[in-house]
C-alpha cells in the first residue's frame, strides 16, 4: 500500500487535523467524539448536519460552512459515524430552529443518524439521498445509494436554511432536490482502504466496473474499457432513463471525480457529456467539475445530472462560503 | 493505459473546451493558436501571461481570471506551448501597460516564450520560477525547475498587477517571490503519458522518488517507502536548506498533489508539516491544500514554502476569483 500515513489508526485524526488546521477561518474540529462545525456559530436558522464515513473527501467536512452545513460527522473510513458524534454536533450547532440530517442511504449511516434522532432533544427531521441510479441494494445498501449527488442536496438546503426558512420546508426541499437527482459512476481502478492495505477489488487492464459505487462497491456489470464518449453516452442514458426528463429541461451537470483521475479527464468527461446532453434538448445551464466525493484513491468519475427549476437553480447559486466550494461573496 | 479519453490526439483540444464550457463565466477558448484568456479583458494594467505544457492542469488554465493571469497558452501534454500561441494570446489582453510572461524554468519554454518575446510589439519582460530544489540541472531543465510554487508567484503578481502597477514593478515582485519560495516533491507512482500509453517510470510498490520533477523527471534518489511524518521531516528540511529562514519567520504552506493522491492524505501532510514547522520557529500564517500543479495522474505531493512579508501576505490574500482559486469577493 503506497499511501501518505504513519500508523494505519491515526490516519483519521491527523488528516481531521490538518484539515482543521488549514482551514481554521472556516471550521473547528472537536475530538472524542469527532464532529466539524463552522467556526462562527450560525444564529436563528435550522441546522444542517451530515457526515458519513470518511475517505470520501471534501464530502462532508469540506462542505461545512456559511450556506451549507454547520456541522458534519465523520466515521472512519468507509464506516459510518456513530449516534455520539451526531449528538455532540447537533448539541453544538442547534439554534433554536431544529436540526436536518442530511444521510446517505447505507444501512449503518442510516441506523446510526435514527438513534441519534430519537435521543435528540430538538425538533428534528432527516433528508435520505438516494441518487445512485446503478442498483437497487448493495453490498452497504437497501435500496438505492446516496453518492455524488448528496453534495447539490447539502448546497440546495443549507442555502435556503440561511434564509431562515424552517425544518418541514428544508426537508421538503431537501426531498425534492434528492427526487430530480440521478448519478452513476465507473471505476477505471480499486481504491485502497487504509487498514485493509491492499486493493478491496481486483479489476484487469482492459476492464471497468460500471455503476460502481462510492466503497467500491460492484455496480451493474464489469465491462470493457473503451472511449470517453461511449462511456460518457452510457452513463447518461442511464440518468435520463431513470430521471425521464420533460423536453427542454434545464440541469446542472456535476462530473465528479474518484480521488484518482486528474482533471484534464474530468473536463473531457464534461465536454463529451454537455454534447450528449445537448443533442437530446437538455440544456447544462449549470455544473461542476471536480474531485468532490471521492473513494480514497480510486480511479474513475461520476456523472450527476439535477433537474433544475427556478427554486433550486436560485440555491445552487446564492453563495457558499466552505473549504471545498465558495462563491458569490 | 486507462484513462477517460477518445483518441490521442484529441485529448487537449476536448479536455480544454470542457474547462473553457464549464468556466464560461470566467474564460475563453481560442483555437488554433490555442490559448485561454479571461472572459471580460482588463483593462489598464500590465497583461499577465503564463503557459506551459498541459498534464499539469489546473495550472495554468485554471489561474485564468480576476486578481491572476490574463491569459494562459496549453502546450500538448508535457510539451511547451508555441511562440504563435504567445503571441496571440498577448495579443488579446495586452491593454497598453505591457505584458509580463510568467515561465517555469525548462528549456523548451525558456527558449518559446523568448521567441515569443522577441517578436512582441509591446514592452514586456519574464520572469522565471525556479523554485525546485531537488536538482540543478534536470531531463528538460538547465538551472532549478519551476513547479508548485510558479502557482504563488502568478497569485501574488496577479494581485499587483490589479492595482495598476508598472510592469517593472510586477517583474521585481514576481523575482521576488521567486527567491523566498521554494519545493520539494515526492512521488509514490509514475504518470502516465496519454501518447506513450505506459508510465514514464517504474517504481517498486516499497519504493519512492524523493525530489520528484512535474513531469516524472529523476529526483535527487530513489527512496523506501517510510511514514509520513518522516518524509515531511526529509522534505522540508531540504526547502528550509535553501531559504535559510531567519528566526521567527512567517510562511504560506503549499501542500500539492500530483494528481492521483486525494484530499485526505494532503491534509494528513499539512498536519505534520505544520507542526514541524512550528517546531523549528517557522509559523505557517497561509496556507493552501489539494491538487494544484499536478503531473497527470501521478500519486505523489509536493510541498512547498514561501517565506512571507507583509507586501507578499497582502498580495495573496488580494481577491481572485478564477476556476481553481476564488476567495475575497
């Protein structure tokens, strides 16, 4: 394993650490048991909370910040954080409007936020993403997986959340953001989970696993590799199949990277994606490229399409003030 | 080889018309010269001109925009950009202040960007970034290399040239930056050109490549595997070596990835080289982590140290807003 660590079970810490360190102006990392929050409290607004293993990064610590999350819980790696760490940091961040957690659909994530739910004493409510249009249950997973997709559920919310708006119409929101959402993605290569030290699947020269999910986990099918633009056309059918959008829609288009493809790739994705899209009367009136929920090492991309209308367009783009996405002030 | 492309030969012209359409806020395409340059063009101030070849994306494409560069010429992968590219972009934004060329210091674009500059009708001067310390004299190089840091020059430089400085003025900054900065890479795997089809090195899975160049280049020797912490010590030892500190210095920490190494180890190095750092008198008052100045999909990191003033420190936290850094407005 060729990987930037000293001892395989510090590796969560000290990466929280630097994370922290680097980014002090924006957020505060607090220990035993382990949350994110802003560094400067939000006032008289619902609070949104996530998290979910770690390995995924920038998701979610990166996304904590001013129109977005004011706090965010991270497990190990590829495990989901415990009920403690989501009871701390909403303790820490509620402020006097309840708390929205926003979870990623695998049973652990899902079982540990609920008993953290049901302890809570704040109005609360919860937002389950399930964007991952490859399968239905998984190795992690009854029902569909939250992926990429999660990050425009966090931005959408956490902007109408600054606004002062309430629980039912953050999760409302929330929902509806998750419905017109659909992401798939194909690995290229394994990632390496830290503690395990060697690849979690072993996948040939020529081969991909397409649908693949965010742990590794299988997807549809293992295929041969070929060009960018075959992929590109596959993926998105895939997404318009399940999405079935309305002739002359408009979406956003999020190219996502694994933690090992470089961005030269991910901007011809983005070109061989916004053609396709173009072709079919889907217009990308906005997008994303980048390495934003990532799967330690791995190889491979993501596309994520969101079908915009003017509510959530407006969301997308009012500002955000976090380490990993910051715009508009 | 697997990565996400169509032919060979495409590769740059498709992965730039990606960047060029997901950024078309912020900059334009033009073919044939290729060069990128901001959407809107500045006007009254000296035009700041970088380039070089592709592969190390973002840079510098991804530099292009308020408060850095005004234009940026794409060379093919790990290939100097022409004199014609030069030309024409500084054609496009010089706005009667003159242009100043920002140039990593390898032979091909040395002697480029001279041609270039040769046949300029503007007043223009280079400056040269050579921050690399682990070689004099490398496969591409005479002198020192530039690399991560050339990303610091073009930030500080960038933000004087906003403020209507001469073009004298701006090439003493950028000399200046250029003698308090310096880095140092390592890398845990080879990249892998698109037109060669295999990578450029073999490296043994307990074995790395201390002093790494951008491009895959030897370094100072080829290294066993060891933790983290102890790489840091090994690697700013060498920059503080050559920048020789003076006691109760103030720094910008530059943790960059090469491509294929994700957010969560960077941070872990930032954490311990922050705390080195500080150890030895050194306090990091900036920062920046991720991937920055890349070589493909290499895994490996750089670090980088620019020794701070206040002239320095208040250039770099000026506003920029460009597609790979944006903060302050």
């Amino acid at each position: 394993m060729k990987k930037f660590i000293n001892a395989v079970d510090d590796v969560l810490v000290e990466s929280l650490s630097g994370f922290a360190a680097a980014h002090a102006d924006l957020v505060r990392l607090q220990l035993d048991p382990h949350y994110l929050c802003r560094a400067q409290k939000a006032q008289n607004k619902v609070a949104i909370l996530s998290g979910g293993g770690s390995g995924h990064e920038p998701l979610h610590g990166g996304f904590v910040g001013y129109g977005m999350l004011d706090a965010a819980c991270p497990g190990h790696v590829f495990t989901s954080p415990t009920p403690d760490q989501m009871l701390a940091a909403a303790e820490a961040v509620e402020a006097g409007r309840g708390v929205l957690f926003i979870v990623k659909n695998y049973a652990g994530d899902v079982m540990n936020f609920e008993m953290a739910a049901e302890l809570l004493p704040f109005d609360h409510a919860t937002v389950l993403t399930s964007d991952d249009v490859a399968v239905e249950d998984s190795t992690y997973t009854t029902g569909r997986r939250g992926v990429a997709g999660t990050l425009i559920v966090e931005k959408v919310v956490g902007s109408l959340a600054e606004t002062g708006a309430d629980l039912a119409a953050c999760q409302a929101l929330g929902e509806k953001v998750n419905r017109r959402t659909a992401s798939m993605g194909v690995a290229l290569s394994s990632c390496t989970v830290p503690a395990a030290g060697r690849p979690t699947f072993d996948i040939g020269p020529d081969e991909l696993e397409m649908g693949v999910g965010i742990h590794g986990e299988p997807g549809r099918r293992r295929e041969a590799l070929r060009p960018a633009d075959a992929l590109v056309g596959d993926l998105l059918a895939a997404l318009l199949e399940d999405l079935k959008p309305q002739p002359d829609s408009r979406a956003l288009l999020l190219v996502n990277g694994f933690g090992g493809t470089p961005l030269m790739e991910l901007y011809l994705l983005y070109h061989a994606a916004a053609r396709w899209l173009a072709e079919r009367g889907v217009a990308v009136e906005r997008s994303l490229v980048g390495n934003y929920v990532t799967s330690l090492d791995m190889a491979g991309a993501s596309l994520t399409l969101c079908l915009l209308d003017d509510e959530i367009r407006a969301h997308w783009d009012a500002p955000v003030h976090t380490p990993a996405l910051r715009w508009g002030r």
